[in-house]
C-alpha cells in the first residue's frame, strides 16, 4: 500500500465491503460461482485477473509528455485489462490463476510486460496514447469506449507472437464474413522455435483452419443518458458465456472493467488508484503483486451505468465464435440476417437510413427477434 495513492477515500482496502452473502449466482467472464460456499474461489478468480491502474513517474509519453495518466488515463487503463484478459485467455487459459509471491511462468511475465508503461511495448499507456492521437484524441484527453477499442484493434497488428484478429463491431453490428475474413489466417511461412524448424510446422498444421484468436468489441449504447432497463437481462447474460472478455465502461469520465454481476450488481476493477511505474530487470522479472487486485471487487448497481459501453468477447477457435453467435440469438439478443446479426440499440428502431445501409435489398428475408 505504501506505493499506491488511492485517488478516492471509498477505495481504501480497509472500507472496501466484503463480497455479499447471497444464494444468488456469481457470474464472472463466463463462471458461475457461489457467495455462499465458494467465496475464497471468488476473491482468487478476481484477482487472477490483470489489474492495470493509474501510473506515475514512468517515461514521459511522447519524450516531453506527462509522466502520470492519473486523472485521464481510466478508461485507457480498462483498455489493457480487457484485451490483458484476452492474452490470459489466448495463452494461459481461462481457469489459470495467479500464485502471488512465487516465480511466475514464461507466458504471463511476457503478457505483463507487454503493458510496461515504457514506449516500446505494445499496449503500454505510451502506446495507447500516442496511436490514439489518430483518433482525433490528444495525449492527456480522456477516451471513451469506442475509442479505446479502436486503438487497440491498430496496436494488436504489431504483436506478432500473438497472432490476436482484433475486430471492433460498429453500429452495433457483428458481419460474420468480415470476421471470418480477418481471423482466417493467410497462409504463413514456417516459424523457428528454439532452432526447430520442423516443430514450427507442425505447429501450424495443428492450427485450425489458421484461424487467429479473435477479440471481439461491441461498442453500445443502451440508452440516452441512462442506461434502459430492458438491457439490463441481456447485458448480464453477457457475461453468462464463455467467450466473455468483460465490458468496459462506467460513469461520465470515470471508467471501470466489469467482469461479472451477482444480482442486479455489476462486479468491476477500478482503475482509480495511482501506483509507481514499474521497472522491470535484464530477465523481464519484477514484482507484480501491483499488478493484481487483492481486496474484495468493487460494486455498483447496474442501474448506475453509464449507457455507452463496449463488450469484449474471445473466440479461441472458429467454433468459439460459432458457439458465441448460436448463443447470441438463442437468448434474443440479435437480429439474424443470413450472414449479419444486427445488435439494437435504442435509437435504432427510429433511424431508418442506419438499417437501409444493412436490409437495401428487398429479396432479403430475416427475423427480428425480441429481447
């Protein structure tokens, strides 16, 4: 605690309330736990997840920028915990779990050092910043969902070794082709690994139709400037499935990464508290237990959320995300049209002109299926 300054009193580990006693199920990213017999399975799930807050005293951004993103950098920081998340899933596993205090594997010290808020790792607070200048955002600016995901989808070129297809869903709508266009590999040269050229083909003919990890983000809108009650099931349902990365968002320039709900309260990690930047040795290795939230997570009634959102998703495999698209209208969260699932939101019942860019052809035959 002495290297943390919590930017809010109601932060403090010592006033943060104990997780709820209730037979109501506890859903995170895609497992359902009991609060009443699995609280210690809970608190250790949660803080297996990658915590990313604000950071002061690291390189400043750009050479001559802030050194801290305290006060701006919310929303950047709930960028890298949903796509952090995703390089777990992709590389370790949904069910691997954090052992503080112990020499930790090869492929989670390189996941973490991927978001060192130094400049040349992918996804740092350098990186983030500086590409989201693109965006029509300058460094220091705060962000909002869709900004976040659009930056990350630009980053996630780079990173070579994991081959991650980062593809943003705009207007609320998921076109399967263009997903299956983006997350089916070309076919690539063969990769040396440890000096064995013949390992690495064989790897790559185990790879599934070379179909790369896919992240999907679904920047939302339910509602205007309240969140509209009829989502409030669906959304929670999100975070029923399997593929689910999270969503992130908030409250108006305060933002936060929910991962799980337990009744009508959303479960999220704050990214609200200042930590000194970490500098990691010759061998990558540093102390990461900043890294990790070890307190209770925080709680907010869903009612409280601000309506723009982005939900993440990860498909390992091609049937991930065929699993995730029955799932999807199955519980009625979408529109099927042939090879389109459409997502509503509210405001697109009245603006005729979005769907005509969809449904311009009078041959198509769909089903628009209710929440």
């Amino acid at each position: 605690l002495s290297t943390a300054t919590l930017t809010y009193d109601s932060l403090r580990y010592g006033e943060i309330e104990d997780f709820p006693e209730t037979s109501e199920p506890v859903w995170i990213l895609g497992k359902q736990f009991s609060a009443l017999t699995e609280k210690d399975e809970i608190l250790a799930d949660v803080t297996s997840r990658l915590w990313f807050t604000y950071r002061k005293n690291f390189q400043p951004i750009g050479g001559t920028g802030p050194t801290s993103d305290t006060g701006w950098g919310c929303m950047l920081r709930c960028g890298q915990m949903i796509l952090g998340q995703a390089l777990i899933c992709s590389h370790l596993g949904r069910d691997w779990t954090w052992s503080p205090g112990q020499r930790q594997r090869a492929e989670y010290i390189s996941i973490l050092n991927a978001f060192i808020d130094k400049k040349d790792n992918y996804y740092s607070i350098h990186q983030i910043a500086q590409m989201g200048v693109g965006e029509g955002k300058s460094i220091g600016q705060w962000y909002g969902p869709n900004t976040v995901a659009q930056v990350l989808k630009k980053l996630a070129v780079f990173d070579s070794r994991s081959r991650l297809a980062v593809h943003v869903a705009m207007d609320n709508t998921v076109v399967i082709e263009e997903i299956s266009e983006g997350a089916c590999a070309a076919s690539e040269e063969p990769r040396e690994m440890n000096g064995d050229l013949e390992g690495a083909c064989a790897l790559a003919e185990e790879e599934t139709a070379l179909w790369k990890p896919l992240v999907l983000l679904i920047p939302l809108r339910l509602g205007l400037s309240d969140i509209n009650e009829a989502y409030f099931e669906p959304l929670k349902q999100c975070f029923m499935m399997p593929q689910s990365l999270g969503v992130i968002g908030g409250k108006p320039n305060s933002a936060h990464y929910f991962i799980g709900f337990v009744g009508h309260e959303l479960i999220y990690l704050d990214p609200h508290t200042t930590q000194l930047a970490v500098d990691p040795n010759e061998d990558s290795q540093f102390p990461d237990d900043s890294y990790h939230c070890q307190h209770p997570p925080c709680r907010m009634h869903i009612c409280e959320l601000d309506p723009s959102i982005a939900a993440g998703f990860f498909c390992q495999t091609e049937d991930d995300f065929d699993d995730w698209c029955n799932c999807m209208s199955l519980q009625r969260l979408t529109c099927i049209i042939h090879n389109i699932i459409f997502h509503f939101s509210l405001t697109d019942f009245s603006e005729s002109d979005r769907l005509e860019r969809f449904f311009d052809s009078e041959d198509e035959e769909f089903e628009i299926l209710s929440l």
